[in-house]
C-alpha cells in the first residue's frame, strides 16, 4: 500500500489505516481490532436495512469478509470506516434486490402454478452433474485442511458441522467476538486458496 494518506483524517481513521497495514502483513489481531471496531455499526446499520437480525449478522460477516478480501484495494484518501460502510451497504443493496427478485419469481411461478401452466421438472442431479459436485466437494475439504489448525478446525465446525457462534465459542473456550473475526479470516484464506477454481462462486460466496 504506496498510497499517501490524506493529512486530514481524523485520529481514528489514522489508527484505522495502521491496523490495515498491518492486517495485510499478517497480523490476526488487527484483523480482530478491526472487526471490533466497527462490527456493532455495521450490524445496526444494515438491521436498518433489512429489518431482520439474523440476515443483518449474515450481511455484517459478508461485508467482513468482503473489505478483509479487499483490504490492499484500500486507499486512505478518506476513512477505512467510510469504505467499510459501502462496501457493507452495497452488498446489502444487492441482497434487498435479490430477495426482492425471489419474491417476484415465487409469486410468478404460484400464478402459474394455480392456472396449471407450470410444468414441475425434476429437480434431480444427473450422473455427471454428482460427479462433479462430489468432485468440487473433495477440493474444498482438500483447501480447508491446507489451512493453519485454529482456521481449519472454525471452518469445520461452522460449514460442515453447521455450530453456532455460541457453540464454537464454547466448545474452544473463546469469546465470540474472536471467533467471529477469525472465521472472517479463515474464509479470507479459504477464498484466496479457492480464487483460481471454478467452484469458488458456488462454495464460498454462497
């Protein structure tokens, strides 16, 4: 990151831009001051947004995971909170639209479907299209057990054991909000190993 910071930036954005460097270095813990820093404003920023909790903490670790992704694109010609907060309010925007989408198909496909238009097609893989999907499932275990034990074992419990927060912050005797910004990470790396494979959009963005 050659980029000159812009002299007028508040204190705060100046220790925002220090943990940024750092967090590209490889320091975990400014990844985790980070996402402490702003966890709770984004979260009620997009509760606003959406009017549903539990689709406002799945939009605050995407929004996450995107900027942590995204980090060395980061310029300090204004605040790192300023291009958080739009880079959590876009991907926000594009999930309202998307659910917006969804609820148009369905009602679409219900009309149909009550004028006894629609034809149901089975929904059934076929031989090749298992194959591939047992294939893509293979690669992905094969990165996540690439990945360092702490983000490896956050992955497995999260995505293949389906925990909760609360039960992996239990179960590893760690307060939530580390885990939370360590499986941010974790799925940084995953994303990172994942970039020049195909299955990347359907398993990691997913």
């Amino acid at each position: 990151m050659h980029t000159k910071m812009n002299p007028n930036l508040s204190d705060k954005a100046k220790i925002d831009y220090n943990l940024v460097k750092l967090a590209i270095e490889g320091d975990q813990k400014a990844y985790e001051e980070l996402y402490i820093r702003y966890k709770d404003s984004i979260f009620f920023m997009l509760l606003k947004m959406v009017k549903n909790k539990d689709d406002a903490e799945d939009l605050t670790f995407e929004a996450f995971g995107k900027a942590f992704r995204n980090l060395s694109q980061y310029r300090p010609k204004f605040a790192f909170s300023t291009w958080l907060f739009k880079i959590a309010s876009n991907n926000c925007i594009d999930f309202i639209r998307k659910r917006q989408s969804d609820i148009i198909l369905c009602e679409n496909s219900e009309s149909l479907s009550s004028e006894k238009t629609l034809k149901i097609e089975s929904t059934d893989l076929n031989p090749e299209q298992v194959c591939v999907k047992r294939q893509k499932a293979l690669i992905m275990q094969c990165e996540v057990n690439k990945l360092k034990e702490r983000y490896r074992i956050l992955i497995q419990l999260r995505y293949f054991n389906e925990f909760s927060y609360e039960e992996i912050a239990s179960h590893l005797r760690l307060p939530i909000g580390t885990i939370k910004a360590q499986l941010s990470r974790a799925r940084e790396l995953l994303f990172n190993n994942l970039k020049d494979k195909e299955l990347i959009k359907d398993e990691v963005d997913s």
